[in-house]
C-alpha cells in the first residue's frame, strides 16, 4: 500500500476528528505529497495529485467540508500555467496552505459569531465533538457553563469533557439517552455539524436530531455552527449517512436480531434555530438559495 | 441484617427488572415473611408485616406500581379481623396471591388491548426493558417486527433482543443515539412506563422522552402500555426521578466535571398518542380525573 493509500484509510477509518479538522488534514497531506512524490513531468504531478484528492473526496461521503476544500484545491490546482516541476510543487503547497488557512479563519469566525448569539452567563448543552463548538466555548471562558452528552460511540464527548475541564468551564457530563432530561436545565443547545444539506438540514453525529427535538419541545434555541465549506449542494435525501461496524458498541449476536451502527442523523430545518457560519448568523434563504 | 432489610436493598439496587415485576416480586416477600416470621401476637404480625410494607413503599420513590400495589395490600391487611396468629399468616399471604394474580391479569389485559391497537405486518420501536411490552411482542409473534435500543444503563434492551430472539421476532438493535434516525423506519413506538403521573406524564426509563419527540415528529403515534396500578396522583413535578452511581456508564474523572446518571425522564402527555391500560384505550380525562 503506498502512502497515499494509507492516508486515505486512514481518513476513512478515523473516529476521532470533525469534518474541520479532517478536511484541513487532508489538505495538508495534499501539500506534503507534492512536496515528496516522484514524477518526471509537470503533467504527471498534477494528475497523480488530483487523482490522490478525488479519492480523498469520496472517502467520507457524509462531511461535505473534505469535498468542498478539496474541490476547490484541485480547481486551483488545475488552474496553475505549467512552469517547472519544482515551481509546481510550491505553487500546490501554497494552494493548500491558503485553503487551510480559510478554513481555520472562517472557523473562528462563525465560532465568534456565536458565541456573541449565546451570549454571556448562559449553560449551553451539546453533543459530539466539533472544533468549531470548542472554539464557541473558548470565546465564553468565564461565562458559560457546559452540559455534555458521551456521544457514544465511540463517545467522543469524553474528549470534549476532557478539553473543557482544561479551560475550567463547569461542566455536566451525561450519558446519550439523558440529553432529553439535561435539556430543561440548559438554555441553550448548539452544535457543530458534518455536512449542511441543500435544504438546511443538518448532518451531524447521530443523537443531533434528538438534542434538537428536545431543544424546541424544552423551548431552547438550537443552534448550528460552522463555516460554509460545510454546505452541500445535495439534499438531506441524496447524502449517504455513514454506517460502521457495529461491534463499536458491543451488540449482542442472536439469530434474529441483526445491530447497526449508523454515525450521522439528519436534523430537518424546522428544528434549527440559526444557523451560523463566519457570515454570521444565516436564514435558510441565505443557505439554500447561496 | 435481616432478611426483610436485605431484601429491601436487593429492590433498591434492582437494575434488572421493571415496575411491575418488581411490584410482584414485593407482594412475594411479604406473604413469604408473613409465613415466617416469629411473633407472639396476631398485632404484632400486622404491625412488624405492615412496617415492612412501608419500607418497600418508599424504596423505589419513581415507581407507582409498587406504592399503590404495596398501599392496597396494606389496607387489606388492616381490614382483616383479629383470628388466631395462624389464621392470620394465611389471610395475609391470600391477600398477596390475589394482587399478584390481578397485577399480572391487568398487565396482559393491557398488552392484549395494545396488541390489537398496533395492529399486525408492523414495526414496532420500543425502548428499556417492559414485561408487558414483551407480552404485547407475544400477542403478536409471526405478524410484528422490532427495533430495540440499548437502553444504557445498564442496557436492558439486550435483554429484550434476546426475548425477542427467543420468540423469533426479527429485531433491529441499535444503540440509544440512533433512535431518531430508526423511528422513522418504525410504524409505532410503543414502551412501558414505571409511573403514570397525575396529569398523564409518563416516567420511564431515561431515553423514553426522547423517543416521544422523535415519534411525534416522524408522525408515528406514541403507545404507553401498563396496568393502572402504575397511576400515581402525584402531577409529574412531585415525583422524584432516580439517580444512580455514574459509574455504572464508566464517565472520565476531571476538574470541573461532574457526572449524572438520571436513569428516568418525564414524557409530558402531549407526545403521548394513546395510554392502553387494562381498561382499554384511555383518554387524558380518564387518566387525570382518576
């Protein structure tokens, strides 16, 4: 298996970041295989390289941030003139490191904007693990308190816990089926999400959509956040939700009884509060119609 | 300790059986105490047996069938004349038998009422570990399937899948997060309930809520199944909802952390599509004026 190949299993198979930070990983994997790889023409990096991207596109089909970004590096890739070999890779890794920067830049950015929606002096309850959340929480040091779901599997907001208590946020940590009941005592609910769908869904760590109905039924804001690299031009209908392999979770094996283990639901519209990118705070005109 | 004292503690850390097992299982002790235990007076029978009672009463505060199956037994027990201690210890254990039996008649009565209401070619999502959603199941073997959730802790819904196996039901078994995202797959969601409270409320194990709400919004009615003896007249804001160690879902250990392990949620009566005691299927009006 060559490096790339093992890259790309690597994405594939990783449990332990967001769609972010896996997007901007592959970016700078992008920028790290045109720096080493062995061609003998300007035409052979290229290709090789978006070759290595497109399957690096269709490695996590639910995260529409690693399509986006990558999408974009292989157009610009594809829009560089010719030049030497050597002038090439440079020009690759800086499109890399641009994109990654825009990332990390709108990322703050949308976590700045909601951290001003929340407001100050507030509990926020969440689910899963987003940067983008962390750095919502980040901007609230002080004055925020945290309600924190397992998120199982694999139970993710172990690390979530583990970051606030770091930054000396107060923190309720609960197991998954307890988010109904936590959810009166919080005043707001926010999250990240995988992929926005092209009708304001959202897609994000199976459970969302749970946090979302309890958040509307307690009479709570439920909040989105992320950058707009997230969005999708597909509907919430045509975006294939990743399953794995149950035994992440231990089912039991009987004879009539077949497990699964599906990591995204679909949080519909209706339930979502705002969303908000670095633009600030978007309506569903602005998503579905950008 | 004595064995009466043993016993209350064995009821109090049950983690394995519901509301109305455990109610019978109470009526059981107190006939068998009431054949052995050493007294010099028919007053002094009553009175050590009825303080037992009392005790057991108060041992699971979230579940109604044993106060008010306990609380009819007590007054039975005071109704009954003086006789000779023998006379006695057989009247009291006649009193237990015959609240069991009509404990256990309600609850198939209910189950074969909810049969009939779910009608057969289904699937049925369900959620925690009810004896009388299992005799529904049976009422219906050949012409229902199911989705079982984990229901954690401790996972009772393992059990029920092995029930369900046994009975040769086929069962989708999926982890408690996933609920929102299967409940759409289900026509029906149907659970047990440890306590009907006064306005209709439906405690159970924590995760039933949630369930509710996704039901609701997939647009598949909300069942709640159980014999009228779990009808409390407590309003759902009086009754105390059960928290047990946190460890029993092995939470991390840091600074400002601080874990919960609610093991009931409250489903107001707004989600629930129809309550099916042994009466039938029950209006609000019925269920609330008492």
């Amino acid at each position: 298996m060559t490096d790339a190949q093992q890259f790309i299993s690597q994405i594939r198979e990783d449990r332990e970041h967001g769609a972010s930070e896996l997007a901007r990983t592959c970016l700078d994997a992008l920028a790290k295989h045109a720096g080493s790889i062995e061609v003998t023409s300007n035409e052979a990096l290229r290709q090789q390289l978006i070759g290595f991207a497109q399957e690096l596109q269709s490695a996590r089909p639910t995260m529409a941030a690693i399509t986006n970004l990558i999408g974009e590096w292989i157009a610009a890739v594809e829009r560089l003139p010719g030049g030497n070999v050597s002038t090439l890779r440079d020009d690759i890794k800086s499109i890399s490191t641009t994109l990654i920067l825009a990332s990390e830049n709108a990322a703050s950015s949308a976590a700045a904007h909601a951290a001003e929606l929340v407001g100050t002096g507030k509990t926020v309850i969440t689910h899963s693990l987003s940067s983008t959340v962390v750095a919502v929480f980040e901007c609230l040091v002080g004055n925020v308190k945290a309600i924190v779901t397992e998120s199982r599997p694999p139970s993710e907001g172990r690390r979530l816990a583990a970051k606030l208590s770091e930054l000396g946020i107060e923190t309720d940590f609960i197991s998954d089926q307890q988010m109904g009941l936590f959810a009166r005592r919080a005043d707001v609910a926010l999250v990240g999400a995988d992929t926005i769908a092209g009708d304001g869904s959202v897609i994000n760590k199976a459970g969302t959509y749970l946090l979302a109905l309890a958040a509307r039924d307690q009479g709570i804001p439920f909040y989105v956040c992320s950058e707009s690299f997230k969005r999708s031009d597909h509907s919430s209908v045509g975006i294939v939700l990743e399953s794995h392999d149950p035994a992440e979770f231990n089912p039991p094996r009987l004879a009539h009884v077949k497990s699964h283990n599906v990591y995204f639901d679909i949080t519909p519209p209706h339930l979502v509060t705002a969303w908000i990118t670095e633009h600030g705070r978007q309506h569903l005109d602005d998503l579905t119609t950008g």
